[in-house]
C-alpha cells in the first residue's frame, strides 16, 4: 500500500495543476469519439488515480484498450508520482444512449441485427 508522502501546499498545487493539464489533454482526444475522461478522486500524496470513462465509452467495445493503453499508461508515464490509477466506465449511462454518442474511432460493444425486433419478456 502506499505510503502517504507530506507535500508543501506548493508541491500539492503542483500536483494537481499537472493532473489537470493531463486530464484535459486527454480528454480532448476521448471526446473525438463522442466519450469524455471524468476524474472521481485524486490522492496525491499516495499517488491514488481514480478516472472513468462516459458518454459513448460505456458502450465501446475498446474501452478497456483506452483506460489500459492510454489514460493509465499516460498519467503512469507522465506523472512520476502517480503510484495507482483505478479506473472503469461509467456503467449507469443507457446503452442507446451511449451508442448514440458514439463517433470517430467508436465501435459498439452491442450489435442489434436491424431484421430482428427488440420484445418485452413475458411474464
């Protein structure tokens, strides 16, 4: 587990101003393709990320390639205090919804075949 580290109010805001650049520069990116990065905590005296994806991410088929090959490896590389980074996708957003959203590099984790009508389970 890590350790906490004591930090100047200088250092923190430094910290956190850097978070902030990364997120939004990579946030720039994800919204190409109809989904945003949302940042739920940082702890940065123990280095604790916590990101998630919305929008159309919640319903990509590569949206673990993103968190994995992008935001965790990004903010691991560029932020050599980051010792965690937990992340997910936001999973209460409507699946149609999100797949609404979706643009560019988006690929639908879902495929309706258009000849076959949704149904209601009977009870």
């Amino acid at each position: 587990m890590p350790q906490d580290t004591v930090l100047t109010p200088e250092e923190r805001e430094s910290r956190e101003a850097e978070l902030a650049d990364l997120m939004d520069m990579m946030s720039v990116a994800i919204q190409q393709d109809g989904g945003d990065l949302e940042l739920i905590s940082a702890d940065v005296e123990k280095g604790i990320i916590n990101v998630r994806l919305t929008g159309a991410c919640s319903s990509c088929a590569i949206s673990s390639v993103t968190l994995q090959g992008g935001v965790e490896r990004i903010l691991n590389e560029r932020l050599d205090w980051v010792t965690e980074v937990h992340s997910g996708v936001d999973e209460d957003v409507d699946p149609l919804l999100s797949a609404y959203l979706g643009k560019g590099n988006y690929i639908p984790k879902y495929m309706q075949d258009s000849t076959q009508s949704v149904q209601s389970p009977v009870d």
